[in-house]
C-alpha cells in the first residue's frame, strides 16, 4: 500500500463524529461565558466600578485582576477538561472490542495513537483559542503586556497537550476510565503541590539527612504553571528568578518533549498491552473486603484458649463492621462486590494515606510536645487534605452508575422486580462508603488541636461538615451519571463543580464580601470550610470570631445536606425518564398479592405485568 500522510483514519472518523456533537460548541460558549461573568463580577464588586474619576494605576490593578482570574479558571479549565477528554479513548474501546478489530487492519500503531490524541485535543485546544480574545481584555486595562498573555496560553497549552498524553497512555494500560481518571488528577494534585509537599518533608527529616542533593521548594517553582501564569501579573515569588516569555517557552518545550515520551511509550506497548488483557479476561471479584477477610480469618477458639476475656470483644468487632445484607439491601450489596478496591486505586488511596497520614502525624506529635507554632500548620493539613480526598471522591461518584450504563449491565439490574427507590438509594450509598474514612485523619488533627481550647465538641461539629460535604458530591455525581450518557462528561463536570467551589469560590466570595463576612461565607469551599474552622478550634482569632465561625460551619452543613437530599429526590424522579424505565408500581412478594388479591378488583388488579395474575385470571383458571 501507499504511505498515508497525515494523521490516518482513526482522527479522521473520530474527529467528524466528534464535531457532530453540540456538546463541543456548548463547552466554548460556557467557557466563554464563565471567563465574561468573572470578569463582570471582579468589576463590579471593585471600588473602582462606583468611583467618577479611576486613575490609571486603578486601572492597571483592574487589569491583572482580570487576568489572574481568567487565566487561573481557563488553566484549571484544560486541567479538566484534557484528561476527561482522553480517558476513555482505549478503555472503552477495549471494553466494546473495537480496538481488536482496528487491530485486524493495516493501520499502524502510530496512526491508532496518534489519531485518538489528535482527535480529542483539537476540542481542547478549540476551547483555549476561545479564551483567547476574552483574557485580551485585560491588555486594554495595563498591568499585563500582550507578550505576556502570549506566554500564558502557550503553559495552558503545555498543560492540555500534556494532560491529553498522560490519560491516553495511563488508558492502555487501565481498564476502567476512572481508575485512569483518577490515576490522571492524582498525579496533578502531586505535581501542583510538589514544591509545600517538599517544603514539609524537609522540615520533617533530620538536618543530617538534608545533603542528599534533594531539590528544595524553590527549585521546583519554575516548573508550577499556577506560579508561572501568576508571576506575569505580580511577578515572581521572593528568592525565584524573572519569568519571561522565553521561560513560558521553555515550559512549553518541555511539556511536548514529555508528551512525546509517554506517546511513544503508548505507541510502542498499545498492541501487545491490549492484546495480554484481552487473553487474561475479566479478574474474578473478591467476595469480601481486606478488613471483612481479615476479621474473618479470625480463630475465636483459638483466641478463647490464650486469652478468654477477648473472645467477647472480638465477636462484637466482627458485627460492628458495616458488611450490608444480600436480602435486605441486594443493590449496595452488589456495590460493595464490585466495586473491590484495585491495584490503580490502591495505588492512588495509599499515596493519600501515605502523605496525609505522615503530615497529620508530624503535626499531632509537634502539638503535643508544646510547639503552638505548628497549629496554624495543622489548620492548613487540615484543609488540603480533605479538599483533596474530597476531589479523589468526586472522580469516582459517577462511576458507579456511569460505567454500567456504558457496558449495559444497567439494563439487567433494571429488569429485575426491585423499585427505582432501591436502585438510586444503593448506588448512592455504594458512592458515599467512601467518605467515613476521610474523617480520620482530620478528626485526629482537630481534636489536637482542641486541646488549645477545649472546643472539643467543635470536632463533631466539623466531622458533620465533612459528611454534609461527601453527601453532596455523591449525590452530584449520581444526578449526574443520570442525566448525561458520556461517562468522560459526567465526571469532568462533576470533578469541574467541585472545584470550582473549592478554589473559585474563594476569591469570589472576598471579591464581593470583602469584610469579617467573607471567612464564613467562603466556607462553602470545602478546604476553606475545615481550614477555617480548624484555625479557630486552635484559638486562632476572639471568641466572638468563633462563635460566627460556628454558625457559618452549621450553616454550611445544613446547606449541603439540603442540596445533597435536593439531588437525590431529583435523581429518583428523573431516572426512570432518563433511562427508559416503565414507571409503575413495584413487584410485591406472594404474601402481599395473597393478602388482599381476594379483595382486589379488576381496576385495582388489572393485567399489569408488575402484579402477577389478576383476579380475573384466577377466576379463569378456578372454572372447571
């Protein structure tokens, strides 16, 4: 055959199917209009917008407002938006067999690769060109030069191009999209706190350990997008050196040198990768959890003959673990089988736990050996690692209703006699599982830092937030998974609401609310919400500022319980629509149907197919 030029079929196709879906012109209107509202609401709510005579240096301040806040929403726009987008583009194709039969032709790996990366990039990109003339609004107030803007979408595009080849090549070797999803945020969450999370170990580690040629906190600043997008407004940090365009180059250069890595990676392992699994076949599910097989293994003789008094508590350990019934709930039951933890989510939950657990640890030994310096330390453990269990937890919320209907099993589960109640309240519990342990660590550094004060049943108080938190990002994820079919899209924007309450929410809320009100009502944003809270339970601030953060975080917990219950009633009313279910009374067992179907009539009884026999068949079939 000839030698294709170009990018092959396969971006051919998917890209013309890709540019027949209203989906990827909705996206650029939304971004565009998200980028116009900041911009009205920074102007409106700034003193200069009710002043007669603004100077240029107000002028000036305007401008990079305007464009830090439109460059930080559009970066973390492409952050999410490039790993959504790319996902899913060899796991689903691995589920639904098309990646064999593309096998089967003459087209090269190359083209296979190449042409998936480029068909789901050009949106991505299409998306930051829109942006484009809106952050070109700032220019015309000063502070930013357009030689600088420049430089800011060349690092947004280093960031899309990057992400993009990051999930496709994490998805040859996955075989879920959310365990892709997740192993993708994971490793920018790493990255973005890569220079604090070395600051911290190396105050932690002994001075005698520090000439290890480790890099320090300042050598990977350069490397931060969020630093470089912001230095072009207020400049560098202290101690770091000048940015200017030929460091956003670099940035970029990098960026595409690193892509180019993991495509070649991708494009060397895709067919043998793909071809392993495919003979390998489907892991058989673990019937039972690590904690219930490990309580299940437990010899109670054994224990009974060696220490007699503990036989008791070890039984009731056993029940107390929550291990849900197969008769009274088959749906979370179902869940809690299916979804066994993997090897890839292992991976990420144990860097979590690994991190989390040894600053929440540091932080709680330095407390307790009297260092009060430490306690503002503690707050901000606090809040950034709820935030992100919390960001770990939405990528996976929509997982547990997404992926079935993608595969079709849905459809089984929705053919059986049990009520939409049953469903939509087992999936939702089967998602929410997941925060109970989030409070852990959090807990253990706030009741630490109560010590302080003896606030301690503020603890109780900020647990009840955390779950108010985790109910309402369950139920998102879940209304979500119902209402749009493309399980990439669902996540994306669940993954994008959250954190557009965690971070975007905070410099909006300072931006109106600029006073004493400001702290509470930016509580709303879940890292700000803890943080806060935890830095009064240490005594930071009066006991009058205590008291209104109390109300704000019982607030806050009303609020998001309010909102996760909203979503749920919503999604219950909404999924049999959605989903193509007939909507009519449930199946009722014999007993029930024997109970009163002497006393039913024909209207009562009818020929439903979800009563059984009416009363007219058994009349028939009791004629001789």
């Amino acid at each position: 055959m000839a030698r294709r030029v170009g990018l092959g079929p396969v971006f051919a196709f998917e890209w013309r199917m890709a540019s027949r879906r209203w989906q990827v012109y909705a996206m650029r209107s939304l971004t565009v209009l998200l980028l116009l509202g900041a911009i009205t609401l920074i102007w409106s709510g700034s003193p200069e917008a009710r002043s007669a005579a603004v100077t240029i240096a107000q002028q000036t301040q305007v401008g990079k407002t305007f464009y830090e806040t439109t460059a930080i929403i559009l970066l973390g726009l492409v952050g999410l938006a490039a790993p959504a987008a790319t996902a899913g583009a060899v796991c689903q194709d691995k589920a639904r067999g098309n990646l064999t039969l593309l096998f089967a032709t003459d087209l090269s790996d190359a083209e296979i690769v190449l042409g998936k990366l480029a068909a789901r990039l050009v949106p991505v990109v299409g998306m930051i060109l829109c942006a484009a003339p809106v952050m070109s609004i700032a220019t015309l107030f000063g502070g930013i030069d357009p030689v600088g803007l420049v430089g800011t979408l060349l690092v947004v595009l280093s960031c899309a191009v990057f992400g993009c080849s990051l999930a496709l090549t994490l998805s040859v070797w996955g075989k879920k999209t959310h365990e892709v999803l997740l192993a993708t945020y994971a490793f920018g969450i790493l990255y973005l706190l890569a220079a604090p999370i070395t600051a911290g170990i190396q105050a932690m580690i002994p001075s005698a350990w520090r000439v290890l040629g480790l890099p320090s906190s300042m050598d990977l600043l350069p490397y931060n997008p969020i630093v470089l997008v912001l230095a072009m407004g207020h400049g560098p940090p202290p101690g770091m050196a000048p940015v200017t365009i030929g460091t956003l180059a670099a940035f970029l250069g990098l960026g595409l040198a690193a892509s180019a890595v993991l495509i070649g990676a991708a494009t060397w392992r895709i067919r043998a990768v793909v071809i392993r699994q495919l003979g390998r076949g489907e892991r058989a599910p673990r019937r039972r959890t690590w904690p219930a097989w490990l309580l299940g293994r437990i010899d109670l003789d054994r224990i009974g003959r060696w220490a007699p008094g503990t036989v008791g508590l070890c039984r009731l350990v056993r029940r107390a673990w929550p291990t849900p019934s197969l008769d009274r709930n088959p749906v979370l039951w179902r869940e809690c089988q299916r979804r066994s933890p993997s090897r890839w989510g292992l991976a990420v939950w144990g860097t979590y736990v690994l991190l989390c657990g040894s600053f929440s640890v540091y932080t709680i030994v330095e407390m307790i050996g009297g260092n009060l310096a430490v306690r503002e330390f503690g707050a901000v453990i606090n809040g950034l690692q709820v935030g992100a269990g919390l960001l770990l937890l939405s990528v996976s919320a929509t997982t547990s209703l997404a992926e079935e209907r993608q595969r079709g099993s849905l459809d089984v589960l929705m053919a059986t006699p049990l009520p939409t109640r049953a469903i939509v309240w087992g999936k939702w519990w089967g998602a929410f599982r997941g925060v109970p342990p989030l409070l852990i660590l959090p807990v253990a550094v706030a009741t630490a830092l109560s010590f302080f004060t003896g606030h301690f049943w503020g603890v109780a108080l900020m647990a009840a937030l955390i779950l108010a938190y985790g109910a309402a990002i369950t139920s998102l994820g879940l209304a979500l998974a119902t209402w749009i079919p493309r399980m990439g899209r669902a996540a994306a924007l669940t993954v994008g609401l959250y954190l557009f309450m965690s971070i975007g929410w905070i410099p909006l809320t300072f931006s109106v609310f600029p006073g004493d009100d400001g702290i509470g009502i930016a509580a709303g944003s879940p890292p700000m919400g803890v943080g806060a809270y935890s830095s009064k339970l240490a005594g930071d601030g009066t006991p009058s500022e205590f008291v209104n953060q109390t109300l704000w975080t019982l607030f806050w917990t009303v609020a998001y319980g309010g909102v996760a219950l909203a979503l749920l009633l919503a999604t219950l009313g909404t999924f049999n629509r959605c989903l193509g279910r007939i909507d009519g009374p449930s199946i009722r067992d014999e007993d029930d149907f024997a109970r009163d179907g002497e006393t039913a009539g024909p209207a009562e009884g009818g020929l439903s197919p979800s009563r059984g026999r009416s009363s007219v068949d058994k009349a028939t079939a009791a004629e001789p």
